[in-house]
C-alpha cells in the first residue's frame, strides 16, 4: 500500500470537514449534549420525585380557613370537654377500681342525679354539633354515649329500687357487667379522643 497516497486523502478529508479544529469541536459538541441529556434526565427524574413526595404531603393534609379552624376547635372542645364531664361520673356510678357495698340511697342518689345531668349535657352538645362533624366521629360520642346511658338505667335498678339487693341477686351477670362496661367506656372515651387528635393534625390553616 503507498501510504503517500493513504495521508493525502486523510488530509483529503480533514480538509473537507473544515480540519482538525472542526473534527475536534464536532467531537466536543456531541460529547456535551450526551452528558447534557443525561443530566437532563437525571434532573427531571429528582424533580419528579420531589414533586410526588409533595403531592402525598397536600392529599394528606385538608385546607381551611382560620375561621372555620377556630369554629370547628371550638366546637371539639366543647364536645369534648362535655363528653369527658358524662364519662367521668358515669365511670363512678360501677368504679372499676373498687366495689361499693353501701347502702345510702341519699348518697347513691346524688350521684345518679349529677351523672344524669352529665349525660344530659353531653347528649344536647352532641345532638347541635352533629351536623358540623363527620359520622364516624359522630357515631363515635354517640356509642359512648349510649354506654354511659345504660349504665344509668342499670344504677337505678341495682341502686336505687327498693328492692335493688333482691334484683343483684337475682342478676348477678347484669350485676357484673355495669363494672365491665365501665373500663369499656373509658377505652372507647381514649380512642374517640386519639382520633380527634389525628384529624385536627390533618388540618392546615389558608392564611
């Protein structure tokens, strides 16, 4: 082979392209847009992410107004604080941590009439807010509500009739569930509270 001839159209076409410099700068420009498209992609890639991540964060979250977040506090508050006043002497009619084995009717029944107006304050807060809260949470008071009621009814038949030792005696498994049911009341009261406080972390004020 005459090399002669092989450098002469090499530098044939070289020439042709504009030199070295141009086959040296076509080489460059092709080198930077493969590492320019890679970090493009890589970029669109994390902000992709990024921008999932934050779409998780809003659907987690609900969005209101300062003043339908004060209304709607206030009006757990008062929900609560009125269902925790129901519970508290409810519980203490059948106490789960002792056994009262008096037989004071006075005592017995002032302490059913402050645990009635209890419930009765409990249940009007319930009924007027009921529209302003969701059913689940509504059902929830409700059910404990219900409880504390029959533990009322109870607390007149195993208390306060004359003849409330022959009935004990007679229904020593009704007897027995009152106290049950008084653990069951302040278990429901924790979880209800638990879950409230779940949800008003969900809330996010609009300013």
């Amino acid at each position: 082979m005459d090399w002669d001839v092989v450098w002469k159209i090499g530098l044939s076409i070289i020439i042709s392209f504009g030199g070295a410099g141009a086959i040296i700068a076509g080489t460059t420009k092709f080198a930077s847009e493969k590492i320019a498209n890679r970090l493009e992609k890589k970029y669109e890639l994390k902000l992709s992410k990024e921008l999932e991540s934050f779409k998780n964060k809003l659907e987690g979250k609900s969005y209101i107004s300062k003043t339908r977040f004060d209304t709607e506090f206030q009006l757990y508050r008062e929900l609560t604080k009125a269902t925790v006043n129901m519970v508290k002497e409810v519980i203490l009619l059948f106490p789960h941590f002792t056994r009262d084995c008096r037989n004071d009717y006075n005592t017995y029944k002032a302490k059913y009439d402050l645990a009635l107006e209890k419930a009765v304050i409990a249940q009007d807060t319930l009924a007027a807010s009921s529209a302003f809260i969701s059913s689940d949470i509504y059902n929830a008071f409700n059910d404990i509500e219900k409880k504390c009621k029959i533990q009322l009814g109870d607390y007149v038949d195993f208390r306060l009739r004359p003849d409330h030792e022959d009935y004990c005696r007679e229904c020593k498994e009704e007897y027995k569930a009152t106290w049950r049911r008084s653990t069951e009341i302040e278990g429901d009261l924790n979880v209800v509270l638990q879950r409230l406080r779940e949800y008003l972390a969900t809330l996010d004020i609009i300013d």
